[in-house]
C-alpha cells in the first residue's frame, strides 16, 4: 500500500507594520489554519533581536498576489501576535502604553480587524509604537 503525502499549498504573505518594516514569507496553508498570523508571528520573531526593533498597535497581512487590493489586506492586533510569538514583555509594555494613551486595552481587543476593514489612519499615526 502505497501512501501519499498531501501536497502542500504554499502561500507568499506579506507582512507590514506602519512604515518601521515590510516582508514576505512563505507559509504552507495545509499546516497553519491561519496563514497571516502565522506570517506576523515570524516576523515579529526575526525582528527581536534586531536592536531598535519597532512595532505599532496594527501588523497588515496580504498574499503577494492581492498587494493592489487593499480590501484583500487583513489587520492583526500586535499586541496579540507579540504573545503569539513568546514576546510577553514588548505585548505588555505595548499594553499599558496604550491603555495610559488612549484608554483602550489591547488585549480586550480581537485578533484581528473585520476583512476588508483598513486601519490606515491608526497605522500612519502609529502613536502606539514601542521600541527597544
């Protein structure tokens, strides 16, 4: 009896955070159920070591294909994917800068924004920002 692996289905995300950084991944769709979170996960991970590495309040996620169609691009809420990726100290400085800044708590806040929902004015503003 022969057995067959699933072949895998490769997407290319590009991850953005305001204007501190841009990059794409490859990620496999038939092992991540969530291919954008996955994508900012890494991309937070292989900034942390980079000294001066910055994030704002709001990561963007599209395929590569969809870089044109903005409704196609989905929003995460940094704060949840820097305790995705282990970074509980920066998620939490991130947290009580913006509760002490605009009174919201980012971890009373979901994943990620509505699809097709743009942040662009919270993401140009970046008022949230932390860095080391």
């Amino acid at each position: 009896m022969k057995k067959y692996m699933k072949s895998s289905k490769i997407k290319k995300i590009v991850v953005k955070c305001a204007n501190f950084w841009m990059d794409e991944f490859e990620i496999d769709s038939e092992i991540f159920d969530d291919v954008y979170v996955e994508a900012a996960t890494r991309a937070v991970e292989k900034r942390q070591a980079i000294p001066g590495f910055k994030v704002g309040v709001i990561i963007e996620c599209w395929e590569k294909k969809d870089f044109t169609k903005p409704l196609k691009h989905i929003c995460y809420n940094t704060y949840r994917v820097l305790i995705n990726a282990g970074l509980y100290g920066k998620a939490e400085m991130m947290r009580t800068n913006f509760i002490k800044m605009y009174g919201t708590d980012l971890r009373n806040e979901t994943l990620k924004g509505d699809n097709g929902t743009r942040t662009t004015d919270i993401q140009q503003s970046n008022s949230g920002s932390i860095g080391e």
